[in-house]
C-alpha cells in the first residue's frame, strides 16, 4: 500500500499546487475549491490505479470525473510575441482543465498505457509512451537503475549453486598434486 501525506490542506496550498502542476502562478482559490479537489483526485487516483490494473472505471467514478470536466476550463489566449497566457485563471477552471486531461487519457489510445512503477519502494503512475509499451519504472534515472543495481547485487552475493559447484570441482583438480611424470619436459634447446 502507498504510503499518503496530504500537501494541500487550505485553499491558499492548493492554489500553489495547481500552479505547480500547471506551470502558473499560484491560483486564486476558495474553501469551495478545495471541498472540489479532494474527491476529482481521489477518483482520478483510483480510475488510473484501476486501468493500470485492467480494471474498468465504476459508474460513480465517470461521473464525477464528468461533472468536474463539465466546468469552464483554464482559457489560452495568443500574445504578440507568439506565445500564450491563461486568461484569469481560477482554482475551478484548473480543476476542469485537469479533469478534462484525464478524460483524455481514460478514454483515449493511451489508456491500456498507465503503469505502476514496478519498484517496490515507489507505486508511482506512469504512461508508458515507449514504442514497444514495455516500460517497468517511472524513472530509468531512480527506481530503474536501483533495481538493476539490486538486481545484479542479488545474482553476485547468492550465486546459482551449480555454479558454485562446477568452480570447487575446478579448484579440487587444480589443488590434487599431480603424479611426477617419467617423460623429459621438453624445453629450450641449447645452442652447442
């Protein structure tokens, strides 16, 4: 089980987390905001947990993640200079937009995609968007590399048996003295 430790606690934080997880500045938010939050991530939480286990989304779940995704959602709009900006952007716009994302990957090509990262100190979600679909970690960088390294520990510290028998059947021939043998060692000639 996942271990859980709650950062949003007031409007204020998530206002903060939305900007975060949006790449804007802290959001204006309200205590009706945050009464909102909890349930859109708790069923986005579990819709992805569940598809990454084939399981199916239950009927309560799509429709909260619908009513939430029903909303006025954050607002592009063209600058001068060719880039973009949110138009007065509010907690419950950045709520819709974020349930609207997750109807897009719930029920886009993407879905049979969402990945548990397979280290057992992470749980982490992932979409695996490798060509071959085999991705096993959410990070090759962290939990895939320490796996490999624990991986290879493993293998060098309890070596398979045969093997360690093979290599004392080896060192028992090496260490049996031979008889002395009757023949001449050939060596070098010498010059006369």
């Amino acid at each position: 089980a996942l271990a859980r430790w709650e950062i949003v606690h007031t409007a204020a934080d998530l206002g903060r987390y939305l900007g975060l997880l949006l790449d804007l500045r802290p959001l204006p938010a309200t205590d009706a905001d945050l009464a909102a939050m909890r349930p859109l991530r708790a069923t986005i939480t579990r819709m992805a947990y569940g598809l990454a286990a084939g399981i199916s989304p239950t009927d309560a779940d799509i429709a909260v993640l619908n009513a939430a995704a029903s909303a006025p959602p954050l607002v592009r709009a063209l600058l001068p200079d060719g880039g973009t900006s949110v138009v007065a952007p509010t907690a419950a716009a950045a709520l819709a937009t974020l349930a609207r994302d997750a109807v897009d990957l719930f029920g886009g090509p993407l879905r049979d995609r969402i990945r548990v990262c397979a280290s057992d100190e992470c749980g982490l979600l992932f979409v695996d968007a490798s060509r071959p679909g085999k991705r096993r970690w959410c990070s090759m960088d962290r939990c895939g590399n320490l796996a490999k390294v624990r991986a290879h520990r493993a293998g060098r510290t309890a070596p398979d048996p045969e093997a360690a028998m093979r290599k004392a059947a080896i060192l028992d021939q090496i260490r049996q003295p031979t008889e002395p043998s009757t023949k001449p060692t050939p060596g070098p000639e010498t010059p006369r």
